[in-house]
C-alpha cells in the first residue's frame, strides 16, 4: 500500500508542478503582451497585474519542487518504521496518516490516506511515536495502532 500511496503523491506532485509552470508561461506572455495606450496607468497597471500573478505562480512552482524533491528522497530511501518521522504511514483511529507533504486526503485503491506534511499539528503530535503509544491530539487522545 505505500508503493502505491507514493506513486500517487509523487503524480499529484507532478501535476501541480506541471499546472504551476503553464501559469507561470500564461501569466509571463500576459504581461509581455500588455501594449502600450495612450492610458499609460492601465498599461502599466496590466504589467504589475501580470507579474505579480507570475512571482506567485512561481512561488507555488518552487514548492511542488520542493515537495517533489521531498517525495522522490522517501521514495529511494523506502524502508520499513517502527519510529514515526519522515516517510512513516502510521494506522490511528480516524484512519491512516502519511507523514511527507502537505497533500491532504489521497485515495489510494478504496482506502482514504491523510497526507500531512512535517510541519503540521498532527505529524508534530506524531513524530517519535511508535505502535501502542499515546498522543494527544487537539485536546483528544489517541493511540497509534501501527508504524509502518
């Protein structure tokens, strides 16, 4: 299941970096086409327009890289846990949670995969913990069933 759970992210990756680069492409030629009028405001408002459309793109671009990056090192480094850190699947009472990007809730096959980044509450109550531990998680407890 999480060979599979990877690849999924891995592509939900992709495509954010392939939906982030079109926008960036889109957003550049938008502002490179702005012409000239005798309204020079509205031309030089267009152009800032543009760009800061472009400048966001670009940030979102840089983090689907960076989260790309993060995915492929899980991937080559894919090993069973018995701690939960970076990489860990880990079985709790609400369901399954992947500790790697921030992705949100993935299907895998039929099975709902929360896909939670390092820096979130949850993976913070997570991290260290292994198979039969307890965490307190927004003012409930909870037990983790497995690590993997």
């Amino acid at each position: 299941m999480k060979s599979q759970l990877l690849l999924t992210c891995l592509s939900l990756v992709q495509e954010r970096i392939d939906s982030s680069s079109a926008a960036v492409k889109q957003a550049q030629e938008s502002a490179n086409s702005e012409e000239k009028s005798s309204a020079g405001d509205k031309y030089e408002t267009g152009r800032a327009m543009s760009q800061n459309q472009r400048d966001m793109n670009q940030r979102q671009l840089l983090l689907a890289k960076a989260d790309m990056v993060l995915l492929q090192q899980i991937a080559k480094d894919d090993k069973p846990h018995e701690i939960a850190g970076i990489g860990s699947c880990m079985e709790i009472s609400i369901g399954t949670v992947f500790i790697s990007v921030g992705l949100g809730v993935v299907m895998v096959g039929k099975q709902k995969v929360m896909v939670v980044s390092l820096a979130s509450p949850l993976a913070k109550c997570l991290l260290g913990k292994k198979a039969g531990d307890m965490f307190e998680f927004n003012g409930k407890k909870d037990k983790v069933k497995k690590v993997y």
